[in-house]
C-alpha cells in the first residue's frame, strides 16, 4: 500500500492581492479555486524592474487587473508557462 504524501492544505493569501514569497518573488492567486487548482491559480512574478511572469492565469477580470496592479512600474521581459490546456 502506497503512504499517502503529506500535503499542507492551509495556506495564507487573499484573492487580488500581489504576496511577497521573499525579495524577488511574488504571487497573485487567481479567484478559481477547484480540486485542480487548490486555493487558485498561482501566477509568480520574479524579480524587480524588469521581470518574467510564470502562468500568468485564467482569463478573468479581477485576476487580470491584480496581476496588472502588481506589475504596475516593471517590464515584463519574460513570460513563461509551464503547461498547456488545449480545452482553453
């Protein structure tokens, strides 16, 4: 029998809202919490002034302008993501 994976379910953030993970890195968790998503999507942005943004997130109006609202003043030089869905 397989030993179930220990997984850490609370988790401090509020929707809209750019977090400080430490000096160079920050995360807005999308308002679209599912079994596949957890809380939400997790975009991260990373470093400062110019920066590269990881899963940006789904398309909806209030992740979109807090993700907007975090970046205010940066240029985005790089946006990665990590994986694909061909549904959307």
């Amino acid at each position: 029998m397989a030993a179930a994976i220990p997984f850490r379910r609370d988790l401090e953030f509020s929707y809209g809202v750019s977090d400080t993970l430490s000096p160079l890195i920050r995360r807005v968790i999308a308002e679209n919490p599912s079994p596949f998503t957890f809380h939400g999507t997790g975009t991260y942005i990373i470093g400062r002034g110019e920066v590269a943004v990881i899963d940006a997130g789904p398309d909806l109006t209030s992740h979109v302008e807090a993700l907007l609202k975090a970046l205010e003043g940066e240029t985005v030089s790089h946006l990665l993501v990590t994986h694909t869905h061909a549904d959307h």
